[in-house]
C-alpha cells in the first residue's frame, strides 16, 4: 500500500498545496483563504490583479519604482479662531499610484488648544504600503477678538486693553498674533475732545497707577503721543484720564525677550519744583544706574552701560513758541523732539540715546518748565541708539521733497542705508533693520487732519500718528516699521510740511527683538471699539 502524496491529483504535492484537497487551487498568496485563482487581488494590497503589475508582491503594484502618496487639505490652508471657539477640522485627501485612496489612513497631529492665543500647526500626514509618506500642514491662529462696547470715558476711568494673544499683521501681510512672552507694545494714543484740562496715563495692569503722564490736554483738544506701553502680568495695558474724553488707540508692533525692558512709569523730573529750562540752561538728566521698577512691580536698577531709554517729556507753559531737543549729550543736533506755543501743555514720547557718562540732555528755545518720566529702556543690541539726525524736511528740500505734502501723494522714506552718528561714528541702517525711531513733526497744515506712518509694503492702514488743527506745529514719536523695499511711508489728509528725524533702528533675533506691524487700531471710543471703560 502506498500512500497518496497528492490526494487532488492537481500536480502539486500536498506537502506544497494550500488546497490539498481542491483541484483548482493551490496557492494562497495573501493568506486570506481564497485561493489566487479566485481571489481577485492575491497580495491584499488594494489593488486588482487585473490592475496591478506585480499581483504577489504586495509592496509595488506598478513598473518602476513606488512612488509617495499625493496629500492635500481640504478647506483653507490658514483658519482664525477666537479664544474658545472649537476647530471644525475639515481635513484631508490623500491617493496613491500603487494603493488608491488612502483617504481613510491619513493621520492628524492636532495641538490645537483654543483656550491659549497663539499660531498652531495642525499636520496630516500618510503612508503608503510601500512605506513612503507625505504630509502637509494647516496653520490655525487662535486670537483674543477686539472687545466692542466702549463708551466715551467718564473723569477717573481705566481701560484694561488686552495685548497679548492678539491679531496684528506684519508690514509683508503675514498674519501676526502677539506672543506671551511680549514685554511691550509699541502703541499710538490720541485724546480726543476731552472736557476739561487733564492727562492720561499709561502703564502695565496689575500694578498701582504711577504718578507719570503720557498725554495732556485742554478741552476740545485732538491730542496724540507716541507710547513704548509695558504689559501688564495680565496681559493688558492699562489708560487713565483724569476728565471725560474720547480715545483712540492704534497698535504698532510689540517688544520681545530684553530687546526692551518696560518700567513701571517713574517721575524723572519736575522742573516746576526747581526752576525752568532755558536755552542757556539746558536739563541734565543721569538715567543709567538708577533704581526703576519693572512692569510687575519688582524693583531693579537701568544699566550703567544702557544705550537708550524711553521718556515721556512734557513741555509745560513755555514763554514763546519754540521746541525741545532730546539728545545724548555732547554736541546738540539739529533735531527736535517736541514742538510748542506760548502757554501749551505738550507732551511727547522719546527714544533718547544715552551719553557715555549715562546722561540725556533736554535743550529748550524758550524758557520753559519740564516734566520727565522713564517708561522703560534698551539694554541689549536689539536697538542701535544714534545722534538724532534729520531726515526729511519739506520746507528746505531736505529729503528730496520741497514743498507740502498732500492728500492725493505720499512720502516714501528709505531708511535701509541710510547713514547715522552711532556712538561717535559713521554707520548705515543694514538691511537687517526691521523698525526705525522716529519724531515726526507737521507745519502749519491748512486746516484740521491727521497724518499716518506705516511700512511701505502694505497698504495704508486705518490709523493716526498725529493729530492737528489748522497752523499747528505738531509733533509726535512714532516707532517705524520698515517695508520690504526699506522705506516708511507717509501721509497727511491735508496740504502739510513735515519734518523727520530718526533716532535709532531696530533689529534683533527671534525671540529678542521689536516685531512691527502694519498700525492697526484697537480703541476708538467714538465708535464703541475697546473694552468698556470702569
């Protein structure tokens, strides 16, 4: 008796048959059950053998070599959400030349938490059966929404503005969310028809409000300055004013890292408690190595070796018209800071580079009394302090312009090349630059307007830097940023001159740096724009 080695009589041993027993199988290449002869797709790899070149290889299924899968999102590429509100992922498609669709195996990395402003990638990402992959990205901004509901502040009234978490946009159009780790906002606030006589004051929430002041006015005056604001623990910044006003509040850009430490604004100087400033006597201020207080309310000291602070200097009842020059002192320039009548209150902000003995001079053309508050200072390399030097001037042709500049045209300033008086000596604003110091000053405007600085690359925004009346000399402190091809630009609504002077530059590296931005308004009181007033 011999036993049978091949009981189907199909011409493979049993010992080699996946189908012993059936004469029109035996072989199962994916293991599935079904013999290849029936399956229609032998190595399980989602493609028909009719279809595919190799049918028992499950790894390729076409000539050559395999190929990644296509992946692409479905919706838009950028999404913006507003604190709290739930991403509704649209997701992905993804194909392959040897495996179909792959739709149903694309993996999401989602580290979306709405509760946290700031930028999120969120990645799709898919394998083939040939283990090559492809991914592709969405960029989920989660931004904190500008409030609505202001009303015209009431005497003795504080706004809480949050900064941090939200939406800017860069001088290129790339969206922009202010960080956590922002220390200071680069800010424009204007007063707007207050009641009475007054100030206002800006400093960072969540300490007591300082004795200092960023704006003063009479009543029915449009008053602007230029404000470096410190960011509160919060978050927020905090405005006072003394009497009922309207407000408007234009965003510029943010301070990051030790590109600028925010004070709690402190009282230099009152020199109606000594006597007047004159152009025989000038003011000198020491403001390096002295005591300070930072945003949050802890003490510290300005470095002795400090290159520049920021000040508030408010020129009060001055005998005659003139102006105010702000300088590291030395040789004065021929610059100025603050422009004034008989009689005004007139502040502005000043980024004022530092002598080498740590002193700021402040000369005066007409006698006149001054007040002085420190609102933070430059400590690393992120600002280059210079002599102040002027750049444009319409009245002369200084700057290439001689004449007013009017509504139908604006000015375009390259600042990228120009050359300052660094520390005694020559040197260019690199193409590094991403912001310039600057004091901007209008001359005898033929009637009531505005004037607006921005980066030439965009558009002209819906924002103030100075606001004026028919004749005035106006000045104000305007961190610049710089436009892709290196210019600021420049416009007033009405025929005007103007006058600017630069300061200084920025530049800086991720992380410890000035971000500008295209201005952009947060309040306007006028227009129920901002956080309610309490």
């Amino acid at each position: 008796f011999t036993a049978d080695t091949d009981d189907d009589n199909d011409g493979v041993a049993d010992v080699d048959d996946a189908f012993p027993l059936d004469p029109t199988e035996t072989l199962d290449t994916d293991s599935d059950g079904v013999g290849n002869n029936a399956d229609a797709d032998d190595d399980n790899d989602g493609v028909l053998d009719v279809n595919d070149a190799f049918p028992l290889d499950p790894t390729r299924s076409v000539e050559g070599p395999n190929t990644a899968p296509t992946i692409a999102i479905e919706g838009s590429a950028t999404v913006t959400l507003d604190v709290g509100e739930i991403f509704i992922d649209p997701g992905a498609l993804a194909v392959d030349d040897e495996d179909g669709d792959l739709t149903s195996s694309v993996i999401v990395i989602n580290p979306i938490d709405s509760s946290v402003p700031g930028s999120y990638t969120v990645e799709y990402r898919v394998t083939d059966s040939g283990g090559l992959t492809s991914a592709v990205t969405r960029t989920v901004t989660v931004i904190q929404p500008l409030s609505s509901g202001a009303l015209r502040f009431a005497a003795g009234q504080v706004i809480e503005l949050p900064v941090i978490g939200t939406a800017l946009n860069a001088p290129n159009g790339d969206a922009l969310v202010v960080p956590t780790t922002a220390t200071a906002a680069s800010i424009n606030v204007t007063a707007v028809t207050p009641g009475g006589s007054g100030f206002i004051t800006v400093w960072p929430c969540g300490v007591a409000r300082p004795l200092a002041s960023n704006l003063n006015y009479v009543a029915g005056d449009v008053v602007p300055n230029g404000v470096l604001a410190p960011i509160g623990s919060n978050g927020k910044v905090c405005l006072y004013s003394l009497v009922d006003t309207d407000l408007v509040v234009d965003v510029a850009g943010w301070f990051e890292g030790d590109a600028f430490v925010g004070a709690t604004p402190l009282r230099l100087r009152d020199t109606r408690e000594t006597s007047r400033v004159t152009s025989a006597q000038e003011l000198v201020l020491q403001v390096a190595d002295i005591d300070a207080s930072t945003a949050d309310g802890s003490a510290t000291r300005v470095p002795a070796d400090v290159g520049a602070v920021a000040l508030n200097v408010t020129v009060v009842s001055p005998d005659s018209a003139g102006f105010v020059t702000v300088y590291p002192c030395g040789t004065r320039p021929l610059a100025s800071n603050v422009n004034y009548t008989a009689g005004q209150i007139v502040p502005n902000g000043v980024i004022a580079p530092v002598s080498a003995n740590g002193e700021v001079c402040i000369y005066s053309l007409a006698p006149t009394d001054i007040i002085v508050d420190l609102a933070g200072w430059f400590p690393g390399d992120a600002f280059t302090a210079a002599t102040p030097q002027r750049l444009v001037d319409t009245r002369d042709g200084t700057g290439g312009q001689q004449g007013k500049l009017i509504p139908t045209g604006q000015l375009n300033v390259p600042v990228h090349g120009q050359t300052l008086s660094v520390s005694g000596n020559s040197a260019q604003v690199p193409l590094s630059a991403t912001a310039a110091a600057l004091n901007v000053t209008i001359v005898n405007p033929e009637r009531a307007g505005f004037a607006t600085v921005w980066p030439c690359s965009a558009e002209r925004p819906l924002a103030s830097n100075l606001n004026f009346v028919s004749g005035q000399v106006v000045a104000n402190n305007v961190i610049a940023p710089i436009g892709d091809q290196g210019s600021v630009c420049f416009y007033t609504n009405v025929p005007s001159d103007i006058i600017v002077d630069i300061a200084g530059y920025f530049s800086g590296d991720a992380g410890n740096q000035f971000v500008g931005s295209t201005p952009k308004r947060y309040i306007d009181t006028r227009s129920s724009l901002g956080p309610v007033p309490e």
